[in-house]
C-alpha cells in the first residue's frame, strides 16, 4: 500500500474513532462544509493542517453532497528544505496543492514589534485574498481541539475575559468568505500519532527567527497552558473536556457582566426587576 493510500485509510480505520469521527462531528455539528462550497484548504506543512487535508480530501470522495476544495500552500519565505519538505510530503500524500510565494517573513522581520503578529495577520490576508481569486467561499484552516482549549485559558489568565476559539467566521473584511476549523474536535495527541504511524514528518514553526516558536510570546504563553493542562490532568483526566464544554454551558444568571455585539450589559440591567 502506497503512503497516500495508507494515510488515508488510517484516518478512516485505525483512527475512526479518534479522527474521522470528531472531524466528521465537527463539520456536520458547526455545518462548516455546505453544499456547493469551494474551499480553500490552507496547508502550511505542519501536522495540523496536512491532516486537515487529507479528511477533507476524503471526504470529498465519500461525501452526501457536492462540494469542492483548492489546496493551498503559501510560502511566505521558507527556507528551502522546508519548502521541499512541503512540496514532498503533498507529492507523496497526493494533495494536488497550488502553492503561491509571498515575502511577508522578511517583511515581518524588519518590524520594530509584534512580528509574529503582523506575520498572522499578513497571512491570513493572502490566504483570502488568493482563495476569493480561485472562487472560494470558505477558507479552512488546522487548528485543532487542544487549541481551542489553550486559546480559552489564555484569554482568562492573560486578558481577563472569557473568550474562545470559533468553530466557523465570517470575515470581517472579504465579504461572503468564511474561515472554518474543521479539526475543532481532534485532539493534538491524535494528530501526532497519525504522523507518526504514517511515518510523515512536518514542518513546526519554520520562521526563519523564531524557528521554533518557543521564543514568541504567544506561543510561550500557549506553552505554559499546555504544562498547565497536563499538571491538571493529573488530578482530573477530564479537565481539558471541561474547559471546552464550559464555554457550552454559560449561565448568564450568574455573570456579573457579558458583551454582546460589542455593547456590555451587567446583572444590574434586570436585578430590580
């Protein structure tokens, strides 16, 4: 059995239940992937969004109703063994990937801060940008269930307010686009183990100044909620669960304050009522 078919089936066979499934849950729960949808499936190389492709790629082969997908790689400047490590892990894996060049690294890189943030932000506009060029409608995007769960703690402890990871977004500046998170329900740990069951190796970071991620602030933090969930844990398997299905179950009898549509509202507004 070939690499790409091995790949594939794994994902329907030794992981079902660990992948195909929660991807499945996901796409029909959040309805991310609609009839007639084009989509764009962002590949950066790294686990997280190979994977991604590849279930919707199988997906589109087993799938109730019609839909279709670009495959996309931006190179934003990568090395080029990164960029090879790309190119071969969508020729073996048989992603029919286009891939466009960028230099928003080295335009990042000469910024006097947050250049990891302006390097998001750059990338997620070229990513629209050549997605609404081959007709799509919706972007796809990797990040997984783990993320979510760090992104919920992160805003808490480090922004004081509640507020997660969506599974599905309108863009706010590509009008009639929508990104979409179909792995929102895979947990990381599966992720890497269909990796390495498959033999694949992916790209990290692969920024050419903070190679591996540990010296952005972002990821430091992200980071400390990963150490921080694992020492949990410990204590109580289901912590993880929990968090993800706290922000599921808001009582808003018992918030002091929330916002909605941007405006804030207080207990106080209906108390004496």
């Amino acid at each position: 059995m070939e690499l790409y078919e091995k790949a594939e089936v794994s994902i329907v066979k030794k992981y079902r239940s660990k992948i195909w499934i929660p991807f499945i849950s996901a796409v029909k729960k959040y309805r991310l992937i609609e009839e007639g949808d084009k989509i764009a499936v962002c590949i950066s190389g790294g686990k997280d969004s190979t994977l991604m492709a590849k279930c919707i790629q199988r997906l589109q082969k087993y799938s109730d109703f019609p839909f279709s997908a670009e495959y996309l790689v931006m190179d934003p400047g990568y090395s080029k063994t990164n960029r090879k490590r790309i190119e071969a892990n969508s020729s073996a894996l048989h992603l029919p990937v286009r891939i466009f060049n960028t230099n928003i690294f080295e335009i990042a890189e000469k910024a006097d801060r947050s250049p990891c943030y302006l390097c998001a932000k750059m990338r997620r506009g070229c990513l629209y940008k050549h997605a609404r060029e081959l007709g799509c409608n919706k972007i796809a995007l990797g990040h997984h269930l783990d993320d979510v769960i760090e992104t919920t703690l992160m805003s808490m402890l480090y922004s004081a307010e509640i507020r997660t990871m969506m599974p599905k977004l309108h863009s706010a500046h590509y009008g009639g686009m929508e990104l979409i998170r179909p792995l929102y329900l895979v947990h990381e740990s599966d992720i890497i183990s269909w990796g390495k069951f498959n033999g694949l190796q992916f790209l990290r970071c692969a920024c050419r100044f903070t190679e591996n991620c540990s010296d952005g602030l972002k990821e430091s933090k992200r980071q400390k909620m990963k150490q921080l969930i694992a020492e949990l844990k410990q204590e109580n398997p289901d912590v993880d669960k929990n968090i993800f299905h706290s922000t599921e179950n808001v009582n808003l009898d018992t918030v002091v304050a929330y916002k909605k549509d941007g405006i804030s509202h207080s207990f106080l507004d209906d108390y004496a009522k």
